[in-house]
C-alpha cells in the first residue's frame, strides 16, 4: 500500500485553433482539442493523462463509469486497475471497449505513481535504453485554396525544412480529399523526395485513403522512391489487406494508431505489419502500450508509437520509447497546435543531432502550465 488513495478522477477539456485549417486522406482540421485526465490522491498528488479522440464520449464514459471504480483505490494499483476498467467496460459495454477513456486514466495513473516513488515511468517499465530518442517531422498536410501544382510546392518546401532540421519526414498523401487520385498522391511524394534529397529517410501516411488493389499500385512506385514505410494503407479493419500488401511491396508496412490490444494480437498473428504504432491515448495506455510492445517483440516487430496529442502523450511515448529495443523513432508533430506549444513550461524540441530529450523527472516528467490550461479550458 502507499498510504493513500485515489480521491478524484476528472476530465479537462481543451481547444485551440491552429493558425490555419489543414487537412489529410480523411478529414480537415480545423481546431485542435484534447481531453486530459487528472486523477488526485487523498493527500494532494496529482497525475495527468490524455485521451484520443473526440473530447464528447471519453469525457462522459470517464466521469459517470470510471471514475467510481478508480475512486477510493491504492493509486499504486495500476495494472490491477487497467484490467478492472477493461473488464467492467467489456461486460457493460458488451462490442465495445472505451479504450481511449482507458487510455486517459491509466497513464495519469503511471505519472502519479511514478512522481510517489520519486521515479521516471521509463525507470519502472524496467529502465532505459536511451536519454534520447531520434525523431522524424509529422505534417506537411493539404492546404485550403491552394491548387494543385501550389499544394505540392508549398509541402515540399515545408517537408525540405523539416528534413533539414531532422533528416526524417512523413508525407501525407489520400488527395482524393480535394479531388484527385492516387497518381497525383504519388507525383506529390516524388516531389518531396526531390526536395529534400536521397539522404533524408521518407515515410509516407495514407490515413487509410485507398483499398488493398490502389494501395498495391501506389505502394510499388513508393517503394521505388526510396519510401522507408507505407503507413495505413487500408482501412485499419482490413487485416488480410495490410496482410497481402505486406507479401506483395518491397516497402515497409506499418500501422497500428486505430487498434486496439485484441486488434494488435490479429494484426500479429496474420504477419500483417512491419512497423507498429499503438497510440498511448488510444490503445489503453501505458499498461497495455507496454504489452503491445513485448507481443510485437515476440513477433519480430518493431515498434513506433503514434503520437499527435499535447505535452502528456509527448511525454509518455517517449517514456515508453526508452525502453523499446533497436532504434525506434519520435512522431514528432510539427503542425500547428497550441495545445502542444504552450500546455508544458519547457516543451520539447529536437536538438542538433534530431533527437529528442526523453524527460528525466518523475512519473511522466512533464509539468503542465495552469494559465494555459485555463486559457484553452472548454
């Protein structure tokens, strides 16, 4: 026992606008908002965590049916507790398992009881391999009112910098968003490649924008632009897709940000990625990211968590990624969002070499600025 328990769970909403709309396969963004989680002991300490997705949902699945379960508990619990949340959601929910609400309340629950034992998260997931962690530039999105040649000259302007700065960037393509296909998806990462030279690593995202048949086709001309990964190239469902996708490309595949931990089981087990990238606020947290990690260890899999979130699943992924084997990157996101840039006192910035700090203070390491969680509240 640690003397105490978990007196409250709550959720903090945030928005923000980014400075202009911008958008992917799926979808234009045009705020970026985030749901953090603060759970708070009985004697004052307090652990933050984030989920993903829509702020509606995990806001009212956390308060009305986590939050009792949590409350009153030795906060030190946490894998006991993940697996009671899952189980109590599973049987209530019966098809369904919030695991971004999950996601929320476990990795606040890794903070607080990392800041109790006066340790890293990194250092209680069995200790680090590394102080820092080498990063690669997410962005790089489709721009409202620009037409086509003027989408690809500004991405590839913004892409060269990033690849200037850390010499590893990802390219979003599914321009079927403004109309196009999937020759003018290729034209655009030819064009990126071009600015940013052979030596820069290329990883490209498609959100899932094409069927097993386009992505085959698309995922040939990539490989031989020196594409390191092909990123969702289907529907996260299609496990025979990425299956068949991965047997026939000489690209890597990867994916992973939309599964959750039975979902990586299949995904493994079909031999059907090359690369996967749970997400920390959506596949429940660190206790199952950590998991997740070990089974695709098991299978020869390296891991590359998804991350685009605020300063606490910054945080956490780099917790996390301390202790991965091989040499595992940082999503790092470089479009706009104010969430990211001014929640946390410090932040985080890649250094000269392109690397990462992984945070060195207790629980996650990350302190939150309460101004700017006033500012963006909702």
């Amino acid at each position: 026992m640690t003397g105490t328990t978990v007196r409250s769970v709550e959720t903090v909403a945030l928005r923000s606008e980014p400075d202009e709309p911008f958008g992917y396969a799926q979808a234009w963004v045009e705020e970026r908002t985030a749901l953090l989680v603060r759970v708070e002991t009985a004697d004052g300490g307090v652990g933050w965590g984030e989920c993903w997705g829509p702020i509606a949902g995990s806001r009212e699945t956390i308060e009305d049916f986590l939050a009792p379960i949590v409350e009153g508990r030795d906060p030190a619990d946490v894998e006991r507790i993940y697996e009671d949340l899952r189980d109590r959601t599973r049987a209530a929910y019966q098809s369904v398992v919030p695991y971004p609400a999950i996601s929320g309340v476990d990795l606040a629950l890794w903070d607080l009881r990392g800041k109790r034992r006066g340790e890293s998260v990194a250092s209680m997931l069995g200790g680090r391999r590394r102080d820092a962690v080498r990063a690669y530039a997410t962005g790089h999105y489709f721009k409202h009112g620009a037409d086509l040649e003027a989408q690809y000259e500004r991405i590839a302007a913004e892409a060269a910098a990033n690849a200037d700065r850390l010499g590893a960037v990802k390219a979003k393509v599914g321009l079927s968003l403004l109309g196009y296909g999937p020759d003018e998806d290729v034209e655009l990462v030819r064009r990126i490649r071009d600015a940013v030279g052979p030596e820069t690593t290329l990883l490209v995202d498609a959100n899932y924008a094409y069927d097993a048949g386009t992505a085959r086709r698309v995922g040939r001309e990539l490989a031989d632009l020196d594409v390191y990964w092909f990123e969702e190239p289907v529907p996260p469902t299609d496990v025979d897709g990425y299956a068949r996708l991965r047997d026939a490309l000489d690209v890597r595949v990867a994916g992973g940000e939309c599964h959750t931990p039975p979902e990586f089981d299949r995904l493994f087990e079909a031999g059907a990625v090359d690369v996967a990238q749970p997400d920390l606020c959506n596949a429940g947290g660190l206790t199952a990211g950590r998991r997740i990690a070990d089974r695709a260890a098991g299978a020869g899999v390296p891991v590359v968590p998804h991350v685009w979130g605020t300063p606490v699943a910054i945080a956490a992924s780099l917790q996390l990624i301390a202790t991965l084997p091989g040499r595992p990157w940082l999503e790092f996101d470089s479009s706009s969002n104010p969430l990211r840039e001014e929640l946390a006192p410090d932040g985080f910035a890649a250094g000269d070499d392109g690397t990462v700090a992984v945070p060195d203070g207790p629980g996650l390491g990350v302190d939150l600025d309460a101004d700017a969680l006033d500012r963006y509240r909702v």
